[in-house]
C-alpha cells in the first residue's frame, strides 16, 4: 500500500505554489483541498510524484484550474490604457513605423489580447502588429483562442469600439474582425518556466502586459518574473503591470514611467540582449507548452533575500473569487499636502531603487501622524515592518489601514492603489501575517 503523507495536503499546496508562484490564500488551499478529496486513492507521495512527472501534467493543471484567477474583462482598468495609448503606444507608433508585437502575459480568456489589438488599430499600427496572448490556463487558452465576447462584456467598453472593431457571432455574441483575429496567436506558458517566449525571429516585445497575475505571487517569484519580462523586452520596450503591481524595487536595466493615471517600466535603449532569468522552481518546459523542450527539472534558485523595499501589492493574492469589495468613498485627495509629499517622496526614493531605511519608516509614521488614515501609507509601513520581521506590529497597520477603508474614511491617493484593491491587499496581507506568526498564544 502507498505511504500516506503525514500532513496530508500540504507538501500538495507546496508543489502547486511553488509551480504557479503563488502565494496560496486560505481559500486557495480549501479549493485545492477540495479537488484532492474528491480523487480516488487518497494523497499519497506516489500521486505527488505522479504530479510532479509529466504523465502527471493533465491532473497538476485541473489542479491549477482550480485555484486560478481568471478575472478579467475588457477593457479592464481604461485610465491605464488611455495613458498607455498616449504615452506609449502613439508615440512607438510614430516613432517606429514598423509592426509593433505585444505580449499579454496571463490572459486568461482572451480580453486583454482583443483590448490591445483594438488599441493598436485604432492608434494606427501597422497592420502586421501582432499580439501574444499565454496563459498557465489551457483551458482559459481554449476561450480565448475564440475572441469571442458576450453583449454585457462590452458594457463599460468605450463607446463605438464594438461597432468598430467587433462583428455579431452567435446570438448575443460579438467576435473581433477577422483582420485582427489574424494578428493573435496563444501559446500555453508558465510563468515560472523557461525559455520565456520571443516574438518573430527572437526578437524582443515592444510592450509586454503582465496584469493581475503578478498579485497573487509569492514576493521572490514576483521578482524572478519581473526580471524574466523585462530580459524579453526589446531596448526601449515597455513593461505594463497592474495599478496593483507596482514595482518598488524596479530592477537595473528598467526605469519608471510616471504619469497620473498610471506607471509603466521601460527597459534602457541599449540594453544587452534578451536574457532567460530562471525564475524561482522554475522548469524547462516540455513541448506540451509549445516552447522548446529541454528536460530536467532545474535546481530552484534562491533570492538573496532583498533589502529594498518589498513591491507594493507583490504579496497579496487578490480576486480569489470571494465578493469583491464594494469601492470605498475616498476622502478628499489633497487634504493633507504634507502627508501627501511625505508620502511622495518615501515612493520616488523606492521607486528609484532605494535601501529600506529606518527614514523610510519614520517618513511613513510622520506622514501617518499628520494624516491617520492615508491607507495607502500605512498599508506600506505594514509592508516594511513584515519585510523587517516585526510581524505582530506589521499586523496592527494593515488591520488599521483596512479598518480606514472599511469605514469609508481611507483618502484617495493619486500613487499606486485604489481603494477597492488596497482594501483586499490588507486583508490578504493580515491573513499572511498571521499564518507567518503562527497560532495566537492561548490566553
Ligand atoms: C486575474 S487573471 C488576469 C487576466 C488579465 N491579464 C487581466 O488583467 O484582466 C490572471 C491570469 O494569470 C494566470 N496565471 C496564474 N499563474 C500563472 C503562471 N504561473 N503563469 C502564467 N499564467 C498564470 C491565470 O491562469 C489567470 O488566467
């Protein structure tokens, strides 16, 4: 008889996280929990090695399946892609005359890859752009590959984009125009595997789109990927995270974009050529991915655990699948401009690569002083007192900090998060607090 595992799922949670990057939520464990109840046999090492070896792929990715986050919309987040067709993509456009090739990194199914062929048409790009859609998701693949969308998904798209860009398909069903249809391809990758796609002829992407995946990475896979992108963008190319994913600790060869509504990240003109950074369990691939296949699995790499800043939003896994938090009314932004610039420059020193410093976690406190419920701030302060290990008092911020946006009370700020994101960032944040400190000592 098989040897039973000793703690049951949990050397099972480890594998699955360590294969996505994600930093699994309570919910995603019970999820997880659930599937493997529901198999034959019970949870033995065998069936973890079965997983673990590439007969056991189909089983590992109905696992994936059903942990996975696959929200999205499109259109999604229109303040970002307004500046990112302005500040980005018009001026490529102008400047490079040639066909442009984006990347959607997790497009699950498919709105993301059909918003940015809508946009480079309507930019004028050249006809021969092209964007990649991936996905650990062949199952969200199999949606997208149709590009087909519903009447409600269409709902808070820009006026006229359907009529323009999009031909009635089945009742009540809206496909994108054939001329741009052609210019999608999808291709089923694992962030956490190399070689990481190239576009046409191994070239670099001009702008590579990694939202909403990022967020429910563990801080260490955060930053292997991140680092894995940006060796596939081409010099001058453009990296575009979600206002949830900001990049604290931009990595060298990368440089902040700052505009109102949103952040990008540019990889220098001259940059060395496309490199293949491992991220962390990373494994080569077999074909089955449509990358080439180079075999063994690698020898997990190691972050030397950072002193910069940790990245606003890398740790906390969002859109679980849990209601979504209704959007909180911010205060009146610029009502406390002290706070405000305090608050500032702790941001411009990080997103310049800064150390983190005691200053740092001064500047937060005074800033917090001045203005208690700048939750963005806080939630901050939480971040840098959990990266110092002082996880019960990390925990007082981020309950703080939710508790000022549960009450309607948290300000707007023009940096990084909105409310309704940063609201469930501190809640996920307490949850891995929490975990990390063990359980409360029995009063
Ligand atoms: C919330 S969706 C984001 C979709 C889209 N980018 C957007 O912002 O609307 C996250 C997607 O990332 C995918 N994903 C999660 N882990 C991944 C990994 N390790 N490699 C590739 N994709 C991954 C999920 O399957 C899911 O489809």
């Amino acid at each position: 008889m098989a040897p039973t595992l000793p703690s049951v799922s949990g050397p099972f949670h480890a594998f699955v996280a360590r294969r996505t990057g994600m930093a699994l939520s309570d919910l995603q464990c019970r999820r997880l929990d659930e599937k493997l109840a529901a198999r034959p046999g019970g949870l033995s090492v065998q069936y973890l090695l079965h997983l673990q070896s590439p007969a056991g792929t189909a089983d590992l990715a109905e696992l994936i399946d059903a942990i996975a986050v696959q929200k999205t919309e499109l259109f999604r987040d229109e303040p970002q892609l307004r500046a990112l067709r302005t500040h980005v993509l018009e001026p490529m456009v102008a400047r490079m005359r040639r066909p442009l090739r984006l990347w959607s990194a997790g497009c699950a199914t498919g709105e993301e890859v059909a918003t940015l062929l809508v946009l480079l048409a309507e930019v004028g790009a050249d006809p021969a752009s092209t964007v990649l859609g991936t996905d650990i998701s062949e199952t969200a693949l199999v949606r997208a590959r149709e590009l087909c969308f519903t009447a409600e998904q269409f709902q808070r798209v820009p006026s006229g984009v359907r009529e323009r860009w999009f031909m009635p398909a089945a009742v009540g069903r809206y496909t994108l125009v054939g001329h741009l249809r052609d210019r999608a391809s999808f291709l089923c990758h694992n962030l956490m595997d190399v070689p990481y796609p190239t576009a046409a002829e191994g070239q670099g992407f001009d702008i590579i789109v990694c939202r909403n995946v990022l967020i429910y990475f563990t801080p260490e896979s955060f930053d292997r990927v991140v680092a894995a992108l940006a060796g596939r963008l081409a010099p001058e190319g453009v990296l575009v995270l979600s206002a949830a994913e900001p990049l604290l600790r931009t990595p060298p060869g990368l440089r902040t974009m700052r505009f109102e509504q949103a952040f990008f990240y540019v990889r220098a003109p001259e940059s060395a050529p496309s490199t293949d950074a491992v991220p962390l369990g990373a494994v080569r691939t077999p074909s089955s991915s449509g990358l080439p296949a180079v075999g063994a699995r690698q020898h997990l790499l190691k972050t030397p655990s950072s002193s910069g800043l940790p990245a606003v939003g890398t740790r906390q896994p969002l859109d679980t699948g849990s209601a979504a938090p209704a959007e909180v009314q911010p205060g009146e932004a610029g009502a406390h401009p002290e706070a405000d610039a305090l608050f500032a420059r702790v941001l411009e020193w990080a997103t310049s690569g800064g150390e983190a410093s005691p200053q740092a976690t001064e500047s937060l406190r005074r800033c917090l002083t001045l203005d208690p419920d700048l939750a963005a701030a806080r939630y901050l302060l939480g971040m840098l007192l959990e990266q110092r290990g002082a996880l019960a008092e990390a925990a007082g911020e981020y309950r703080r900090a939710l508790r000022s946006l549960e009450v309607g009370r948290a300000r707007a700020t023009p940096f990084y998060l909105n409310n309704a994101r940063l609201q469930v960032a501190c809640a996920r944040a307490i949850e891995r607090v929490e975990r990390a400190a063990g359980p409360a000592p029995a009063r």
